[in-house]
C-alpha cells in the first residue's frame, strides 16, 4: 500500500541514475547532487552517515563542504517533489523508497520468483522481464568509492540470471534461438566458466561438436594465461560430455544464489618469492624502507637502478624481514616490464591479487576499472604489503595501487617512472651500483678469501661493474674452478665480458636481462644505445650533448638530450654530472654486440671521432699552431660549438681527454692509423703541458705504430719527439737523448716535406734540452743557435722552448734561460710561468 499522499515515481540504477514520475523524466542535475542520490539508492531506506556522504566527495571535512552537502539535500528533495521522502535523523540521510519503486528491487524481485519455478519456459519469460530492466552499468558515470560494492554486487546478479536464462532457454529446447546471444556474453566474459559451459552445451545440441571443442580450448587457454588456473569441474564435465557424445553437457538449470562475488575467506597471502641470500650492504636503502614503512605513506615506493643491480632482491629481503608490520598479507607479481615474456597487463594481475585475497575466480568483472575499484575496496583497511616488481610504466602501475594508507606498495623498475612520481607521488630509492667495500664482501661471501688475492679481487669488482647479479655469477663460476685465472682473463679478452657470465638462463645470464632493457627502448633511443657503446678503458669516457648530435647525425640537439634522457630513464645511461653521461662496462659490451656489424653506427662514431678532433684541433690551437696537416681528410665537417677562449679550450681538453683516447683506441683497432696520428700530433702539446704523463705515452706509442704502417716519417719523428719529452720529464734523460736523435733523422734539415724545415727545428731544440741534464750544456746551446733562425718561421717550437728554458734555469745557466725566455712566443711564456 502507498504512502498517503505520495506520487507514482520510479528510481532507476541499473544504468545512469534516474527518477521517473507519470508526468516524464524528474531532473537531477549536476554531478554531486547525482552523486548524493546514487549513494541514498544504494542504501535504499537505510541511514546514511552525513561523514561518509562527505568523505564521498572531498577528501577533507570542513563547515564550507557541510554547507555544500545541505544544500544539494535542499535541492534534491526540490527536485524529487515530495520532502518528506529524504528525511535526516541521528546524523545520517535516509532516502524512503517504496516498493517497486526501485529498478534494482524489481529485478532482483524478478530472478527471485524464476528460481522458484519449475516450468523453464515461465522461467525464462520472468527472467527476460527482469532482465529488460538494464539500461547499462549500475550508476553508470558515477566514479564513487561508495557505489563500487553494491555496483558489482547488482553486476553478478546480472551475469547470474543471464546464466540462468540460457540455462532455461536450453532446457526448452531454444538453444539454436539463442547461441547467437550466448556468443555474444561468452565473448564478453571469456573467464566465466558456466557461460562457456552453457555455450559448449548450445553448439553441442545444435550438432557443432567441433566449434564446442574449441571453446573450450579458449577457455581453458585463457584461464591459465590470465589467471594461473585449469578449467573447474564443470567445464571438464562439459568437455567430456562432447567428447563421449551425451546429450546432457551440462547441467542447464542453476540452483545458484545470489553472490557478492566473494569465495571464504581465505589465510592472509604470504606471495613473496623466496630470498637470494643475505643482502651486503645497502643499509642506507633498508633504513629508508624501514621509515616509509613507519610513517605510514599512502603514496607508493618506487625503487628504481639499472639491470642487475639487486632491486628486486632488496625489496623481497625488506619485505620477509618485515612481514610481521603486515599481518593481512603480502602480494607479489612480477610485471614482467623487463623479462622475455610481454608486460603484464594489469587486468591480469588485479585478477591474481582479487583471487588472492578471497575473490572466486569466476565472479571478476572483465573491465579494468572494474577490477581496480573492487581491489581498492577489498584492500580498504587491511594493514598488506604490494609488491609490484619488474614494472614498465607509470600505466601498468597505477590500476594496481590500493590507496589505503594500511597498505603499503613497494614498485621496482629499471625505468625511472617519472609519470608515477609527478602524478602518483611515489617516492623514489635510486639503486646505484655497490661500492667497492661492498662488492668485495659480496664477493668475499661466496668465494673462499684463499682463492682470490686482493688485486685478482679488484679486478674482479671492476669486470663486473659493481652489479651484484654479475658478482653473484662470477662467484659461482669461481667457487666451481677455484681457478680465477681463467675467467679473468676471458673477462678481460677480445670476445668481452659476456660470454664469461653466461649461465644459460634467461633470469641470471648477464646478456640476457640487459637485452631486455635493450628490446624496451624506442628505435631511435635504442641506436644512440648502439652508437653509446664504443669500449674502453677509461673511467671518463662520457658523452654530451654535442657527442649525442654527432653520433646520431643530426643538427637537433634538442632530440639528441630527449633520446639521452630516455636512455637515462631507462637505465642504461647513467648522469655522472650535468650534461656528462657514461655506460658501464657490461652495458658498453652489450651495447657493442648489439651495433656489431652495422655499417650505419661504424659511421656514426667515425662522425665522433670527427667532431673530437676538430674541437680538439681548435682548443689545442690556443696552446700553439699544429705543426702539420691534418692526415684524416676523409672525416666529415661537424658542426661542433668551437672554444672561444684559452680557459674555455683547457676546459673543453680536460673533460674531453679520456674520449680522444678513447678515439685513438678506436682508430687504431679499427685501421685508421692516419686518425691515431692527428690525435697523438693535435693535443701532444696539452698533454705535455698539464703532465698527463700515462696518457700521453699510451698515446704517442699509438701514434709511432701507426705512422710506421702509413709509413710517413715525419709523423713518426713526431711521436719519438713526444715520447722523448716524456723520459726527459721523468728524469731518464738518456733514454730521452736516444729517443730525440731517432726522431731529429726523422726530421732532417732540408727535408722535402712542406713542414720539414720548422720540424727540424722544433725537434732539434727539443734534443738541445735532453742535453742540459746530462751536463752536455756545449751541446745544448750549440743545438740551440743553430734553431735560432728558424724561430721566427717556426711557432709550433713554443713547447721545445719552454723545456729549453725551465731546463737551463734548473741546472744554473740563468744568462741562457732568459735569453731562450725572451725568444719564447707570449702563449707559451704563460704556460711557463716564472722560471
């Protein structure tokens, strides 16, 4: 019996919230008011806390919100006609809602009274009927924390009673009208077992065993990719069924109640993988762990550090040894973002945790946000542990964060995930590579202390990178052989470091996890990878920007930093300051093996080389004027930023110095021996300036072999001349003498060579030099006036003049080091400083 007074109305919920009376559609606008009439439905003739109807809306109570709420009260009893139905009493709204009134009632009254029948057809008809009542999702549009529940709650009853309606339809033999429905929600919810069962059992009696079959082949495919699981029992009946030929598949009647999609309650999930060992070092990192965990951070925790750098096995060590802070659980997935598998699409894994904490398999919705929503609210409260390892992006991540400050979320990645920093708030634990200290009590921990001697330890620690997955395996591999010669030196042979920390296992061999970082980068990212990878020996070989721009081939620098930064991103470019990037040692030989072969990334170091030798021609250019010609007429025209001034140029020469040796070493493996030459002959006189004394002999020793297989003399004296300073710097003055007439016969007077004449000169003021600390000063200064009269022609002889002078000083001829002093071009003199 109606209320006294009250007017035919009709609320709708079982798709976009609506209220109906006979004179046509009431409207509710705005979003909050809809909102509030939602969340009334939802608890129909129930109370409704005012506090929850504000924590719905705003995430802070406060006077101006409670003035918000009241007054969208006011304007939806307005709007509904009929005040007296939303009343407010002890703090709480009730929405009064007769019956029949509501849609969701209606039906929900409908499925009863067919699961109280016996006659299918009867039954089909009061489900159809009900079933007609859907108009789309319950609260369709409304994004409320309150309606997911009782949303997926009336969604299950739908996908109940349209079991039961095919079920019906079957029995009454209609099960040829309906298989094109029956496809239709099977496609929609490929995981719902009793569907498929229901569809197998239509294409059976309609004589399509084979098309049954295959459903269930899908299925069951789909079961295990998604959820881990095989198919249940009734869909193994039903697969039997087709196969044995019986007409009764399956059971076409369902005795099913209505469920909210929960199975018992199960034990708390204990999913971390088991612990790779103790973890040496990384204190500072647990401790900070340890913090977030105190503090009780909403937000996620992102750890973040390149392949193999111990990540995941941080977090697992951190989350055993804490467990007891959470006493609901710990979930576990890998995401696989990085693996030889494809990411992990987040449906699947919210369906993994939503099984693992309580849900039937069978009653998960397929949409995503569905999913989240339902795992957000089953977390709501619960003190768990998230661990989302190996992840690849800031999307795959968020569905999967609960948002309860009970729960906290551990993320590894390789990438830095800046999206789920800046929007998500996570705060991130860059994981760097071990310390010195700490790789060798790695070390030292799987290895006999015996075996090993603290310089073969090193050695080690170095071949490595300082990545603890390496370590681990060199360890191994040294705790099988007790031998370290042998992996040593294949460490440290031609074929690289690779070969030797295979295992044979995509998980633990080294080239396999950095390929997966390789195979994730964007085409263009993954070629400045390639072109990154020019090995060496040198701990400051770093890239630019500027190197970026000549590597790729392009003008934009601009793109070169974006790609550089991805590279950053991803973890396979570290930035050791501002604007200086460097891969290390295993990165440098994967990235090597990857370009092994491609004529297009050997072109593209050649075009570094270029760029490095004009920039260093220019910079050198401030210390005093080459003495020859370029030999590298071949290299391209870079357009590299040129040093405007000598501070800028000895700047430019102090970063740059491990990459032109770098660029020699590549020159000389790779038969450009005319390129080792014009490096050794552009910065010798820096070189011999700052005193970079292991650096320049490697060099110049270089660039003597090479000239000898180009066969040009004067190059070569040129090299012998470096190589003579260096002795004569190092106080082996005999040698140097040897050294400096070898390259003055290289360097004769007379000499046809365009340059001849100022490289005799130049190489004979260099030998007068070696003289003085022999006490052959007679020789010196006989050598010496004999250059004189070239010097005018010759400005390359500044550095000769300069070991001249500081030489003569040192051993007390005063008289003649002046005089050499005031013959001395003003560059150099400065170089000299007071004598």
């Amino acid at each position: 019996m109606r209320r006294r007074g009250w007017r035919y109305v009709r609320f709708g919920v079982l798709g976009p919230v609506s209220v109906v009376s006979r004179a046509g559609p009431v409207p509710v606008s705005g979003r909050l008011r809809t909102g509030l009439l939602a969340l009334l439905l939802a608890r129909a003739n129930r109370p409704v806390s005012a506090e929850s109807l504000l924590g719905a809306f705003w995430d802070e109570d406060g006077p101006a919100h409670r003035q918000r709420l009241q007054t969208n009260v006011h304007k939806l009893r307005r709007a509904l006609g009929e005040p007296e139905r939303l009343v407010f009493e002890a703090g709480s709204y009730r929405l009064l809602v007769e019956p029949g009134e509501l849609d969701a009632d209606r039906f929900e009254a409908g499925a009863a009274a067919a699961a109280g029948t016996t006659d299918p057809r009867r039954r089909a008809e009061l489900l159809r009927e009900a079933l007609g009542l859907w108009r789309g999702r319950p609260f369709h549009g409304l994004d409320l924390p309150g309606l997911v529940e009782p949303a997926q709650r009336l969604g299950e009853s739908r996908r109940t009673a349209q079991e039961q309606l095919y079920g019906a339809e079957i029995e009454c033999g209609r099960h040829e009208e309906v298989l094109g429905e029956l496809v239709d929600l099977a496609g929609r919810h490929p995981l719902r077992e009793r569907v498929q069962a229901l569809l197998m059992t239509a294409l059976h009696r309609a004589g399509r065993q084979a098309d049954a079959l295959a459903v269930y082949r899908d299925t069951r495919r789909a079961l295990v990719d998604e959820l881990g699981l095989d198919p249940g029992p009734e869909l193994q009946a039903a697969e039997y069924a087709v196969l044995a030929g019986s007409e009764s598949t399956v059971p076409v009647s369902s005795t099913a109640s209505p469920t909210d999609g929960r199975a018992p309650e199960p034990v708390p999930p204990a999913e971390l993988p088991a612990s790779a060992g103790d973890i040496v070092g990384r204190r500072a990192e647990l401790h900070d762990l340890d913090t977030l965990r105190a503090a009780g951070t909403p937000t996620p925790v992102l750890v973040t550090g390149t392949a193999g750098v111990g990540k995941s096995a941080l977090v697992v060590h951190w989350g055993r040894t804490s467990a007891r802070h959470f006493p609901d659980g710990q979930l576990y997935v890998d995401l696989q973002g990085f693996s030889p598998q494809d990411p992990l699409p987040a449906t699947v894994a919210l369906g993994r945790f939503l099984r693992s904490l309580g849900d039937d398999p069978a009653t998960l919705p397929e949409d995503l946000s569905e999913r989240a929503g339902r795992f957000r609210t089953r977390c709501a409260g619960r003190r768990l542990l998230v661990v989302l390892d190996n992840a690849a992006t800031a999307e795959q991540v968020r569905p999967l964060l609960p948002g309860s400050a009970s729960c906290l979320v551990v993320v590894t990645s390789r990438n830095r995930l800046d999206g789920l920093v800046a929007r998500d708030g996570a705060r991130r634990l860059e994981l760097g590579r071990l310390s010195d200290a700490d790789a060798r009590a790695l070390v030292a921990a799987h290895v006999d202390t015996g075996t090993l001697g603290p310089e073969q330890v090193g050695e080690l620690v170095g071949r490595c990178a300082g990545l603890p997955l390496a370590l681990r395996v060199a360890a191994a591999r040294l705790a099988e052989s007790g031998d370290p010669g042998p992996l040593l030196d294949a460490l440290a042979g031609a074929d690289g470091p690779l070969d030797a920390l295979d295992t044979a296992d995509d998980h633990s061999s080294v080239r396999s996890v950095l390929s997966w970082s390789y195979r994730r980068l964007p085409a263009e990212a993954a070629r400045l990878y390639r072109l990154c990878g020019n090995r060496c020996e040198h701990a400051e070989h770093h890239i630019d920007v500027e190197g970026a721009v000549a590597l790729l081939g392009t003008p934009d620098s601009r793109a070169a930093r974006r790609l550089l930064d991805e590279l950053v991103r991803s973890g396979v470019l570290e930035e050791v300051r501002t604007g200086r990037y460097r891969m290390h040692e295993l990165l440098r030989a994967h990235a090597v093996e990857v370009a092994t072969g491609s004529p297009e990334d050997t072109t593209g170091l050649l075009r570094l080389l270029a760029q490095y030798l004009q920039t260093a021609t220019a910079a050198s250019s401030f210390l005093q004027p080459r003495e020859t010609p370029l030999l590298s007429a071949d290299l391209p025209e870079m357009r590299a930023e040129r040093p405007a001034d000598r501070a800028t140029a000895l700047r430019w020469l102090d970063t740059h110095r491990g990459n032109l040796m770098c660029s020699a070493e590549f020159a000389a493996a790779h038969q450009r021996p005319e390129l080792v030459v014009d490096i050794s002959t552009t910065v010798w006189p820096y070189l011999d300036r700052d005193g970079h004394l292991d650096e320049a002999r490697h060099l110049h020793t270089l660039a003597r072999d090479a000239a000898r297989t180009l066969g040009h003399e004067p190059a070569e004296g040129i090299a012998l001349r470096a190589l003579g300073l260096l002795e004569l710097g190092a106080e082996r003055d005999q040698e140097a003498v040897t050294l400096l007439q070898t390259a003055l016969g290289l360097h004769p007077a007379g000499s046809r060579h365009p340059d001849g004449q100022a490289l005799h000169t130049t190489t004979k003021l260099c030998l007068a030099a070696a003289h003085v600390p022999l006490g052959r000063v007679g020789d010196a200064l006989r050598l010496a006036r004999e250059a004189e009269p070239e010097l005018a022609r010759t400005p390359a002889a500044a550095a000769a003049l300069r070991h001249l002078t500081r030489l003569l000083h040192r051993h007390g001829h005063a008289d003649e080091a002046r005089h050499y002093r005031r013959l001395t071009p003003a560059p150099a003199v400065a170089a000299v400083g007071p004598s």
